[in-house]
C-alpha cells in the first residue's frame, strides 16, 4: 500500500466545505480503519473545556515537555512570538488562505497556536486532538487527518510566507473519564515534499484548488 491509496479510494464530498476543520474530518472519515489506524480526531467540546483554553501558560509548559526538548532545536520560549493562541484571540473572523479554495472561496480556520521563531522568521503551529490510542502504537508518522489539517493551516496568509512552518500534533489520550497528555507527538514540516504531495492529494480529492503553495 502506497500513502495515495487511501486518497485514491476516498468518496470526494458532494459540497466541499471551506472550512480547514471539515475537510480534516472528511480526511478522516475517509482514511479510518484503512491501515493508518486513525485514532485521532477533534477534541469535543466538553473535553475541550475540561483542557482548558491553549493559553500563554500552556505554551510555556509546552516547550518543558521531554518530546520538544528532543525535537527544537530552539527550545526555550524566549526563541519564539506568540502570533496566536485560542487565549488571547479577539478575531471575529477566521484566518483564511488565498492559496487554498474550495468553489473559488478560501479555506479558512483557527489553529490553536502559532509561534514565529524570532531568528529565522519560521512559524510553529500546534493542534491539540485525543486518542484512545497508546503511546507505542501512535504511528510515527501520525495521521492523514492531522497532518492534512495542520498542512491547510500553515497556508494561511498570515504565516504562508514564512521560509518554513514546523507542524505539531499535540496528542491527549481519552483515560478513565478524563484526558492525560501522550509522550508522543506527529510532527512535519512545511518544506518536506513527501508531506506536501500528500496533503495535496487528499485537498484535491475533497475538491480543492491549490495555487502558489509549491504545486
């Protein structure tokens, strides 16, 4: 089985949505129980509050986490601007992309959050899901409805012109009635373009046009 085979057999939606979130569910729907193994999806609204809203303090402890010290190579959260966080957000609106549509509309969302390395300009976007699934059989290279959301949001046009964009599944696991954080965490980045073609692939098939984004 290739990574396309998933895509190839998926049912594109009848009226597309251009919401990042609904097309990660579509790639979800679509790519479940179909050797990814797909057990991780959006937090529901009531786990949700139980977490609490991705605030300043949240970010902090992010970067004290074992899995971020072994992966940034900037790793201490002076490094990094907070662009966004579901805490301090006044938008009214969604951030949208011009590189991204759906019947001529551009998609459009909220990440959880977003930091721009102060020296090299890239961004870090974080996107918290829940799994009933352990540590050891969390799939390294996570899965297709996480990264296809995450590759959706990091062409949003704030940030789509920045040199790079690291993408960081952050991963609660569903545990006797309540949410413990995974030691585990899918990541890629922006620039990689087997992680590219794949998001691609799977936008395209759910009926979107890409331009401008490395195509």
């Amino acid at each position: 089985m290739t990574a396309f085979d998933p895509v190839l057999r998926a049912s594109p939606p009848t009226t597309p949505d251009h919401r990042i979130s609904r097309f990660a569910d579509w790639v979800y729907q679509s790519s479940h129980g179909r050797g990814y193994g797909s057990g991780s999806r959006s937090i529901a609204k009531e786990e949700r509050m139980a977490l609490g809203t991705f605030s300043h303090r949240q970010i902090d402890l992010f970067f004290h986490l074992a899995w971020t010290q072994n992966r940034l190579t900037s790793r201490s959260q002076k490094d990094w601007e907070i662009l966004h966080t579901e805490a301090d957000s006044q938008r009214l609106e969604p951030y949208c992309s011009s590189r991204l549509r759906v019947a001529g509309t551009s998609m459009r969302g909220f990440p959880d959050v977003v930091l721009r390395h102060r020296a090299s300009g890239a961004v870090l976007i974080i996107e918290r899901k829940t799994t009933y699934i352990e540590d050891a059989r969390i799939p390294e290279s996570g899965w297709p409805n996480v990264e296809a959301q995450l590759w959706a949001y990091s062409w949003l046009d704030e940030w789509a012109a920045a040199p790079d964009a690291l993408l960081v599944g952050q991963l609660w696991r569903r545990h006797q009635g309540g949410l413990v954080l995974c030691h585990t965490h899918p990541s890629w980045t922006r620039s990689d373009p087997g992680h590219h073609l794949r998001c691609l692939a799977w936008f395209r098939r759910y009926g979107g046009e890409c331009s401008n984004a490395k195509t």
